[in-house]
C-alpha cells in the first residue's frame, strides 16, 4: 500500500517533525534503522525521508530487515539516494560494510503470535540481534544506539498504582514461555546499560506502550491491529474478551517523536516511556473509538484456545510520560484523532 497518496499520513509525519526536540542534530548524519519495515520502524525511516524533502536534511538512512523485496515494496515510492536497503536478521551476525552516527534498532518479534509460536527466536532475536549491534557499533564509532523495547516489562504491576514509572518492576513468571518477550526485553536493556558503563558507548532505551497505526504488518496479530482490519474491511468488530484490561495507547507519530527526541536528547544509560497521557483507555474502549469512527458495532465472542494462548496476562499497563516530558517532549494525538487517522490513512484518504 502507498501510504505517501495519503494526505493525512503526510500531514502526520509533518507533525511529527515539528514534535521533535532539537532535530537539528541529526541533519547530515547516519542513520541506521532496524525492524525497517515494521510499525515503529517504517514509520521512523519515512519522518527522517521527510526531514530530507522538505528541509534538505541530508541524513543517509539504513533501512534495515530481514527482505530486501519487503523493503523495496514498502518504500519505493520515495526512491531517494540517501536512503539504501540493507539485510538484517536478528538471529543472524552483523556484516556490515558501513559506520553510522545513530543506531535504532526495532527490530524483533513484537506480537502475540511469534511469542507463543517461536519464543526461543524471540528471546534469542533480542538478545544476540542487539549484542551484534552494540558490537558494530562499539567497533566502528558510532555515537549512540536506541534500544526498543517494551512497556511489557513492567510484569503484572500494582493495580492500585496510577501509572508505572521507569523505576517500577512488577512480576513476570520466568517459567512461562510467553514471558519470553518481557523478560527478554529486560535482559536486552541491562545489555545497553552494560555496553554504557564497561565500553563508553552510548546507549538509550525507549519502552512503547500499545502503539498503533497505519504501519501495520502482515503477521501482527494484536488485538488493536485486527480491531482495525476489521472495519477496513467494511465488519464489525469481534472482541474475545470483556476487553477490560487498562492500557497506554500511543499513535505511531506521538511514539516516534519521542523516540526522536529520546535519541537526541536522552540521558546515556536511561530508559524513558513512550506514552500519551491523553490515550488511556481499556481495550474495549479502544475497540468501541475504532467502530464508532467507522460506523460499525462491537461484538463480544468466545475466544478459542489459540486465542486464549495469544492473550496477555497483564491487566494493567499504564504508563507514566513525566520523564521523557521532561526532555521537552509532548504528546499530539488523542485516542480517538489517532484511530481516525490510521484508518483515513490506511484508506488513502
């Protein structure tokens, strides 16, 4: 899909730009971008493509994954030189023939479906995948790695706390094989801080929330992302639980602007929430903001077994945005703005 013939997509990446905390500092730099064609990471490589159009920004962008074909679909439509395809597969080591100044890598398996599935590929695409980065990195200068992670690692927190802070931990059962993704990602952040205190290489850390948007992946099984496929597809949405688990939502501009800002502005070896104090709502909540925009209705079924298996055991996930609000960063879109724009954008409109 050509998300570039989307009047509102381009307007959100306009956004985004302007959301930016000094983004004067990564004009005429190197940027390599992981997991490129993924939510996060699509996204980012076209907020940087459009820094170059409009403001000749001079930035050669890496657009990192596991197909050069699924890359060349995906951003085609801007051919440019300053942005070049390079295969990357989290399982597999780095042979890269180039230097960076910026790494982000959002690479990984980050849905329900590969958790349950293939959770020994995930724990070891986080892990490995981001060890042979820090290595390219730490061998070949580069200024500062970002890490994406996740906000699953705060566990199954306190429900009568209001938000979880950077310096929460709630519990994850390490005996689980869906813990294999928070777990993971916590194992993954200790990394980064260890590469910044035994190395000197810079490291950052960003823990998204449930982001959304139009980016979304052909394999992506999250509840939000088929609550959106089902009204693109002219149905009502099927919601297999009472939906009441509280969460952070975040649209991918809101996330990607302080992803941005973390990279420029972030303090080394420190982890800041990506959330949107405005987007707190239960899943079903979200279900219902997605069908009243599109004039569909919310039906409750019975999940199976398999579905059962894909459903996170966190009834809460509330994020605090006071620490990266503190670098200068703001979150722009509200829930229902959000919602209305990935589907207007995902129609071409």
């Amino acid at each position: 899909m050509n998300l570039y013939k989307s009047e509102t997509y381009i307007n959100d990446l306009d956004r985004t730009l302007r959301a930016v905390v000094n983004l004067q500092e990564i004009q005429g730099k190197e940027v390599l971008v992981t997991g490129a064609t993924g939510t996060i990471g699509s996204f980012l490589v076209d907020v940087l493509m459009r820094f170059n159009a409009v403001e000749n920004a001079g930035i050669t962008i890496y657009a990192a994954g596991r197909s050069i074909d699924r890359l060349s679909k995906r951003f085609d439509f801007i051919k440019n030189d300053m942005l070049r395809y390079i295969a990357y597969d989290v399982r597999k080591p780095v042979s890269f023939d180039f230097s960076v100044d910026y790494m982000i890598h959002a690479a990984g398996n980050a849905y329900p479906a590969a958790f349950n599935g293939d959770p020994v590929g995930t724990i070891m695409g986080n892990v490995s995948g981001t060890y042979a980065l820090l290595e390219f990195g730490r061998m070949h200068g580069a200024r500062r790695l970002l890490y994406v992670s996740s906000g699953e690692v705060y566990g199954q927190g306190d429900l009568s706390l209001e938000e979880y802070d950077e310096e929460y931990a709630g519990y994850l059962d390490s005996m689980s094989p869906r813990s294999c993704y928070p777990l993971s990602k916590r194992v993954t952040e200790t990394l980064c801080a260890s590469y910044s205190r035994q190395y000197g290489m810079e490291t950052v850390i960003v823990r998204p929330c449930h982001t959304y948007g139009p980016g979304i992946t052909e394999g992506d099984n999250r509840a939000n992302v088929q609550f959106i496929r089902n009204v693109l597809d002219g149905k009502d949405i099927i919601l297999k639980s009472a939906g009441t688990q509280m969460r952070s939502y975040c649209y991918i501009a809101d996330c990607v602007s302080a992803v941005l800002t973390v990279l420029l502005n972030g303090e080394n070896g420190e982890a800041y929430n990506s959330a949107n104090p405005d987007a707190r709502v239960t899943i079903a909540e979200f279900a219902q903001a997605a069908a009243e925009i599109a004039g569909k209705k919310v039906i409750f079924e019975n999940p199976s077994a398999e579905e059962l298996a894909d459903q996170t055991p966190i009834a809460k996930q509330v994020l605090s945005s006071k620490k990266v609000e503190k670098l200068g960063w703001k979150g722009c879109f509200s829930l229902y703005e959000g919602v209305a724009h990935t589907i207007a954008a995902l129609r071409g409109e």
